[in-house]
C-alpha cells in the first residue's frame, strides 16, 4: 500500500490511507465545509461506512442524482 501511496503521490494526485471505516469518517467530516455541495456515483463503501449518512445530513447540501426532476 505504502508504494501505492508514494506513487500517487509523485503524480500530484493526493493519497491516504485508513485502517478503519471511523478513522475515513473523521476525515472526511474534517475536511468538507459545511454546506458543501456534494454528490456520488453510487459507491456501496459510502454506505458501508456510515459517510452517506454524513452527506445526506443537514450539515451539507447533497444532490441525490436518483430524485426526481
């Protein structure tokens, strides 16, 4: 993983890794500003982590690409 990280790294793309689903949840809820508009792609682990309850909370704006026009 570390070889992962580092080769991202050296291509400007921003890497990190997380031993648990709570230490990815801290971080994203550390990172996204409040009302932040935020969608996704349907990605099962933002389930299984508990981060799309997160995003869907009041805390930020989330645009829910399956509502209705």
């Amino acid at each position: 993983m570390e070889n992962i990280i580092k080769a991202l790294r050296k291509n400007n793309i921003e890497a990190h890794y997380f031993s648990t689903a709570r230490e990815i949840y801290d971080y994203i809820e550390k990172i996204l500003p409040e009302g932040a508009k935020i969608s996704n792609g349907g990605a099962q682990s933002l389930i299984d982590s508990g981060i799309m309850g997160l995003i869907k909370s009041e805390k930020y704006n989330y645009i829910d690409r399956f509502a209705p026009l």
